[in-house]
C-alpha cells in the first residue's frame, strides 16, 4: 500500500498471528471484536479508520476489496494478511484462533 497508516497495538500472550482490525472509533460490533481479542489474549493491531484521511480510507477500502474480493464493512479483521472476518460472527473468531 503506497500510504502508511499508524496502527495502535493491544499486547496479548497470544501472539500466533499477525492481526489488524479495521474499526470505527463509534461501532458497537468493532467494540466486541477488540473485547473478544483481550479476552482471549490475542494480540492484534486495530485503526479506527474514521480517524483517518478520507483521501487514505477510500485507498485503503478499495485497496481491501481488491485483495479481499469484498465490499469492506467493518468491523474488517485481517489474520496474517491473507484471510479476513468481516463483522462479528462469535463462531468464526472461535474458528480462527481455536477457541473451544
């Protein structure tokens, strides 16, 4: 990606993968996904894009969807920049990161 974008980083015990969330700072589902991650002490880096640029979140959008093949919504978690949740699916985080 041709722009940088600071992300803010949560320590967790758990550092299997290579975590980013993309969030919004007033979203309730963004919330329980960063909740869930401290919960489970997995570490992860999170953006709260609506504090970023507009010019840089409609890069960064068009830039997810290409790699993704998805229209972004957020919450949009990005494990090991290869696979991605989007929203907040309890089941598919307890997928992910092997939760029982």
């Amino acid at each position: 990606m041709p722009y940088e974008i600071e992300f803010n980083r949560v320590l967790g015990k758990n550092k299997t993968w290579k975590i980013k969330l993309y969030a919004l700072s007033t979203c309730a589902h963004c919330h329980h996904v960063m909740s869930y991650l401290k919960e489970h002490f997995i570490e992860y880096s999170y953006v709260f894009v609506d504090s970023l640029d507009r010019k840089i979140v409609k890069k960064l959008r068009a830039d997810l969807q290409e790699k993704f093949g998805r229209v972004v919504s957020y919450p949009f978690l990005v494990v090991d920049d290869k696979k991605y949740i989007q929203g907040f699916i309890e089941v598919k985080y307890r997928e992910m990161f092997n939760i029982e």
